[in-house]
C-alpha cells in the first residue's frame, strides 16, 4: 500500500543503490544429479520488468540448449506471475513489478515462491525470490491530529500512550524512532516492543492548569531509518479536562492466551476486564485496540464494551508465533489505561516435513562397496512436538538403505553390489513422514547413477570373419568389417582392432592386409595375385580401452578371387617358329584333313582359362577351320590345284574372362605333291632339286606306314580326350576344394613348365620336338609329332624367386631312304 505522496525522485534513487549492490544468490544446490534443494534468490522489491534475477540454467547445472530442449517453465505458487524464464538462456527475469509491501505485509522475510518444470524427463526444482525491503513509504499517521484528553491533575511523569504512526517498510527502513516540536509540558519516549516494532510515550514534565492554559499543542514526527530517512508528522492537541480523580484499572496488567493455528474466523481470544471507582460517565468504561501494527488490527477486533478480543482472520504458527496487543480502557472522563495481550500461537500439524539434501554423489562407481554413502540428508518439520517429529523410508526395492547419524540427519548407503551393465542408474525416493494426527508425508526422489568399469571383455560378433577380394584390386582397397561390441561404456567400451603377428615360420599374412585400429576396417596392403596367392589367414584382437585392458580374438580368413589378368599362351606353334616352315599338306588332302593343332594354356582358372580357337586370317577362305574347342587345324574341303602352295592362317585364341583376353598364333601350310618336294620346300634349296618318282614298292611302304601311323594317331586322339576330361574333372574338383591352378602338361603331351616372366602375366612355354618323315611321306596326310623330354635346364630370375625352364628348341629329323 503506497503512501499518499510519492516521492519517486527518493524511490528511483534508492533503486539504483539496491541494482548497483548486484543480486545476491543464496542457492545451496545439493549434488542431485539435477535434482537440487529449494533455490533461494534475493531481489529488491518494485524493480522494473525484464530485471535480471539470476540465470536458472547455470544454478542447475544445465545449458540452455538442455532448457530450452526440455521445455522448461516457471509454475508460480498462486495465482500471479511475477517472473518469467527465457526458455533459450535460462535468465530469471521480473515479468511484473513486485511490491513487497503488497505482497507480504510486515512479514519477514517476503518470499515469492515458484517450481522450475523440465520435460524428458519430468523434473522439478523449487525455488524463492525473497524480495529486499527498500525505503518506499514514509511513516504515516492514520489521524493528523491526535487529541489527548488528560486531567488537570495529572502528576508530573505520568505517561500517555500515543497512537503508533504506520511504516510498511521492515528492518531499518521501518519506523525507528520519534520525536515532539518544542513544548512547556512534555516529552516523548520512544519504546521498543518484544516483535522490534516502536511505539512512543508522552511524559508529562510539569503539572498541567487548565485555568491558565486549555489546550496544549504541539506535532509530533516519525522517522524511519531509511537512507535517506523519511519521516511523517501528526498534529497533538492536549485538551486539559476538569478532575476526574479515578482511572480505570484492568484486573491483569498482562494477559496471556494460546489460540490454536488454522482457528476460524470470530473465535473468542481473550476477554479484558478493567473497572472504575467513579461513578456515572466518569465510570463507564470503553475498550480499544491501540493502534501499533496494521497486522494487529487485521488479525484481531475487540467489544468496546464488553472487552472480548475475537479473531478477524485465521493465524498461522509458522508464519507468526506471538502477538503482543496493546488494549485501551477509558471511562467517560477520558481517563484511560492500558494492558498488554500476548497472544501464544498453537502448532498444528499442517506441515508436511521436507527432505534437504546436505550432500549427494552425482556418480557412484559400480564396484564401490556396500555401506557406501550416496547421500546425505536432513528432514525438517515447521511444525512443533509430535507434529515435527520425523522419520524415514526407502520406496521400492533397491540396493539402498538409509542409516541414521544424529537427530533429523540420515546418510543413504548402498546395501549391496552393483551392476551398472544390468542397471545404468536409480531413481531412489526418499519418503519422510510426521508424528502427527493424521500423519503427513513428502518424497524427494534423487538420481544416482553408475559409474563404468571395465569388467567387461570384448566380444567379436564373428568367431570367424571371411573376406574376399578379388586379385589384383589397388592398395587400400577395403575387404569388410571387423565388429566387436563391450557391455562396458566410455572408454571402457572403445574396442580397438590389431593383427596378431603371426608365429615365425608362418607366412607374412600381415604384409598382405591391415586392420584400422577405430573403425575395424580390413584393408589390402598391396595387389594381391591369386597365381601366387589364394587364401590367407591371420588372427586379429580387439582390445578395449579400460586402464587394465581386456581383450578378445577372432579368426580373419581373406579368400583371393581369381580374375582374368593371364592372356592365354601358344604353345604351339611356337611364338619364334617361322611361318614359312609350316606344316605340309599334300595336294590330294581331303575335307577333314588333319592339318595341325594349336595348343595354349592360360594361368587364370574357371571359366579365365576355358580356351576357344577361330581363324583371324587366311591366304585362302574356305580352305581351313579350327575346331573351336580342340584347336585343331582341318581342311573345310578338298585341296584343288588351283589353291597356291603357300597358305598362311593366323588362328585367334580367346579365353571367357570378362573382359576376354586373347593370343594369336601363325601357322605356315605348304601344300606339296610329295613329301620330297616338302623337304625342298622347307630347306628352301637354291637349285631347286627335283623330286625323284617313287617306285611301287615304295607306294606300297607308304600305305603300310598310313594306315600304321592313322591307327596310332587314333589311339593317341583317344588318349588326349581320355587325359582331358580327367583334368577337367580335377579342375572342376580343385575349384569347390582349394583355389585352382593352371593346367600344365607332363610328359606325352606338352611341356609343363610354364612361368610368369617379369610378373606380366604371359607365361614362357617350353617344349622340345622332332618331326619324323619317311621316304614318300610328301604324299602322305598325316603327319606324326612327338614331343620329347626337355633337355638342360637353364635358370630365369622371375621377381624375388628362381623359376627353372628347360631350353627350347626345334629339330626336324627326315629320314629318307635311297
């Protein structure tokens, strides 16, 4: 309630002072893992809207994204808002001017309560704004002008009560002490009663006469001890009545009752009694409630006749404990004395107690043992008696007790181990409960939760991981994913991944692949060629990042894929053979003749290595074919004479790879009438020597020897169908069971050794033959080769290694007979 004149020069001063003193915080947070004890913050009253209070994000540990996130708010204890919270920095701000005067009275201190609500989880914190008393009001009196009726007889030193001036502001800025102008008869006193509120007393210097002087008047002023002070004055007229020699006595000086909290409004206090000997008006007797505090005089109401003190409003213990009345009795005289009444607030049990927490262990390890303390706590009661009387209990199972210290003070321990991998964090409530009638109760839940440790070893999600990479794939090609998963967290629970280094003797696995240490990564080191390498495997281990390690093993198995980088080898004809020397067709060869047969290998496997044969280029069209899987060169039809005596075909050989890959070998045919006019043909002779008729016996000998060498050649085609299903048989085996290898032949067929020369991929044949020609075998269509062993084996260096082939070469043996 604003006085009358405002002063707000004085008002917006003392504000400034207040604002450059800071706001003072008086938060006791208590270790609760966001859950503290009520925040206490201190603000001068009547500041203006948007004042900055404190920073609520900070006070609970939270940042103002977290605030913001988790949809705080402000819930005020009543109706009004007085503050507001800036959801994104977390400021306490005034929203609406406070008047602590309004707001409290002369209650001290002048709290204004509210709940800070989070979401996700729902969560509140309480908190008070006590508001800072400033010096806004000047002492008032209710009556400008105070009339005093006192006898003419009234002895020097007698004391006259006077009428308190009203200062709504508490502490120093209330009412300190008052003063009189200058008078011949009085002076004043300034008292102290027992709840610090002052009253003032006239006393009477010198003995009054009304026959010299009626009235005496003079003002009387109220001074604060604000900075700077304010003060209010009232008007004092003394009327000097004529003798009235008896004044009213009251039959106890002080009364003292018990009134029980929460009563209800009228309910009879007290009754005061005073009588006078004077009769008639003199003696009749009115009772007062003298003013000394508006909250006297808002509490209670008196008869003034019959003197009975009634409530004018319930009065709460813990609010106010004692009022101390000043009643007035005063006859019709104007005679009038005084007594006091001293009012004694009874306990109720209208207080739930309150849980306080001292201290708190945010994080508890898991491996702490039991009888741990957690928590330390207080209950507290407002109530008095039995009503404050408390005691203490867990909700719920949980691996917590509480252990008692001394009176309201309790420690909550762990009654037992602890797991965090089955429980990361407790929610433990504490439930205190009152003596009282009925019984009242209030929880407080705190939040412990587990600290890590690593017990826990890693766990491979794979006892054995396959990878496969293809051969030939660039140097930090990726092959997959190591994964292995710790129960345990934070570092505990980083896994981090390494090659085991394999035992001495055991191939370098190591130098092939390698394991990122973070992510489990497996990578190529290098080109890997599935020729020289088809599997291989190597241990890897997982490590965590506890300060005594643990650790896990798995089995990493890299298969090679084979592709198609090996382009298919002639080995016959060879590369270095002259195209001219060729084969010998006779003229009379029919379709299907058997000119020759181009054999070549390919490293690769599978379907790398599966072979086809066409014709690139031919002197002559139509004249030849090659069979497309055998290789082998045949007449498309009968040789006529008008075909020329040399033909050159350049036979295509591909294999199925994708993409294909392919080798050409030349084949030189020379067709010939007889075999004589052959071996002129092959030696080139310059004279160009005539062939020689042969005599009938030597047709007959060379019929015999056709029809000989048509059946061994038949045997001999068998045999090479024969040995070539059960290689591929083998191969079709070797390709389920174990990487495959390249075909080779032995001895019978072609040479075996081939080899990679300077790692290109094209393999070096080797091969020793000898062509055997009898006499008239120019007109023969058959010709027999027979492969034979290598001779001497010379040394090549391929890479890092020795790779023995035997030395090449071509003899053409003919026997002719004379």
């Amino acid at each position: 309630r604003k006085p009358a004149r405002w002063e707000g020069m004085e008002l917006r001063k003392s504000k400034e002072n207040f604002a450059g003193r800071g706001v003072a915080l008086i938060l006791l947070l208590c270790l609760s893992g966001m859950r503290a004890e009520t925040a206490r913050y201190s603000v001068p009253e009547e500041v203006e809207r948007g004042f900055f209070v404190a920073n609520i994000a900070k006070d609970l540990g939270l940042t103002g994204e977290e605030l913001s996130d988790r949809q705080a708010r402000l819930v005020p204890e009543g109706e009004k808002q007085y503050l507001q919270l800036n959801k994104h920095t977390g400021d306490l701000v005034v929203s609406e001017q406070m008047d602590r005067e309004e707001l409290c009275g002369q209650s001290e201190p002048c709290l204004v309560r509210f709940e800070v609500l989070l979401e996700s989880p729902l969560q509140s914190f309480r908190a008070e704004v006590s508001l800072t008393d400033i010096n806004d009001h000047a002492p008032v009196f209710l009556n400008k002008e105070i009339v005093l009726k006192i006898q003419e007889t009234a002895m020097p030193g007698a004391r006259f009560l006077l009428e308190s001036a009203q200062d709504p502001d508490v502490g120093n800025n209330s009412l300190q002490h008052y003063s009189i102008s200058s008078n011949d008869y009085f002076r004043i006193y300034t008292r102290k009663r027992s709840d610090d509120t002052r009253y003032a007393e006239l006393v009477l210097d010198r003995a009054l006469d009304r026959e010299q002087q009626a009235e005496v008047t003079f003002s009387v002023m109220a001074v604060d001890g604000g900075s700077p002070p304010r003060s209010g004055t009232a008007l004092i007229r003394v009327v000097v009545l004529d003798t009235n020699d008896n004044i009213p006595i009251f039959t106890r000086s002080l009364y003292k009752v018990r009134v029980l909290e929460n009563s209800p409004r009228d309910t009879l206090v007290v009754v005061v009694s005073a009588t006078d000997l004077d009769s008639g008006t003199n003696g009749e007797i009115t009772y007062s409630i003298v003013q000394n505090s508006d909250e006297n005089l808002q509490t209670f109401k008196i008869n003034p006749e019959t003197g009975q003190i009634r409530l004018k409003k319930t009065v709460d213990y813990e609010e106010r404990k004692t009022y101390e009345i000043d009643v007035q009795a005063m006859d019709g005289g104007g005679l009038s004395t005084h007594c006091k009444v001293e009012v004694q607030v009874g306990d109720m049990n209208d207080n739930a107690p309150e849980v306080i927490i001292t201290s708190l262990t945010r994080t508890l390890s898991e491996a702490a043992p039991p009888n741990t303390v957690v928590a330390l706590f207080n209950v507290k009661d407002r109530d008095s008696g039995e009503n404050g009387r408390t005691s203490c209990e867990l909700t719920g199972e949980q691996p917590f007790s509480i252990s008692p210290l001394e009176t309201d003070a309790y420690a909550l321990v762990t009654s037992e181990a602890l797991d965090r991998e089955e429980v990361a964090e407790y929610n433990v409530t504490v439930r205190a409960r009152d003596r009282g009638f009925p019984a009242l109760s209030a929880s407080k839940t705190l939040l412990v939760r587990l600290l890590d440790v690593n017990d826990n070893t890693p766990s491979f999600t794979q006892a054995i991981y396959t990878m496969v990479i293809s051969e030939n794939e660039p140097a930090g090609t990726s092959l997959g994913r190591l994964s292995a998963t710790d129960a345990d967290e934070g570092k505990n629970a980083r896994v981090r991944y390494a090659l085991v280094p394999p035992p001495p003797g055991s191939p370098p696995a190591a130098s092939f692949v390698s394991v990122e240490p973070e992510s489990g990564i497996v990578r190529a080191l290098r080109p890997m060629d599935y020729e020289d390498v088809q599997s291989l495997e190597v241990e890897v281990h997982a490590v965590d990042g506890g300060t005594q390690a643990l650790s896990a093993q798995a089995m990493l198995h890299v298969v090679v894929r084979d592709e198609n980088d090996n382009a298919p080898v002639v080995l016959h004809p060879p590369p270095d053979s002259s195209g001219a020397a060729g084969e010998l067709v006779p003229r009379w060869a029919r379709a299907d003749y058997l000119v020759a047969k181009v054999v070549a290998v390919d490293a690769d496997t599978g379907q790398n290595a599966w072979l086809s044969y066409e014709l690139a280029k031919v002197t002559e069209p139509g004249l030849f074919h090659v069979g497309l899987h055998s290789g082998e060169v045949r007449t498309a039809r009968a040789v006529s004479e008008r075909d020329a005596p040399r033909q050159r075909l350049v036979v295509l050989v591909r294999d199925r790879g994708q993409p294909s890959q392919s080798a050409t070998a030349t084949l030189g045919v020379i067709l010939v009438d007889g075999f004589s006019d052959a071996f002129l043909q092959l030696n080139h002779s310059p004279e160009g020597m005539q062939q020689q008729p042969l005599s009938s016996e030597e047709d007959l000998l060379t019929i015999y020897l056709i029809a000989s060498l048509a059946c061994v050649s038949s045997l001999f085609v068998l045999s090479v169908l024969v040995f070539s299903a059960a290689k591929l048989c083998q191969a079709h085996s070797r390709d389920r069971l174990s990487p495959p290898s390249a075909p080779c032949y032995d001895y019978g067929g072609f040479a075996s050794d081939v080899v990679d020369v300077a790692g290109t991929g094209t393999l070096s044949p080797a091969y020793r033959c000898e062509a055997w020609l009898t006499t008239g075998s120019g007109r023969s269509e058959f010709q027999f080769l027979r492969p034979v062993l290598p001779s001497p084996k010379s040394t090549t260096e391929v890479g890092a290694g020795k790779i023995e082939e035997p030395l090449c070469g071509s003899q053409l043996d003919v026997e002719r007979e004379a």
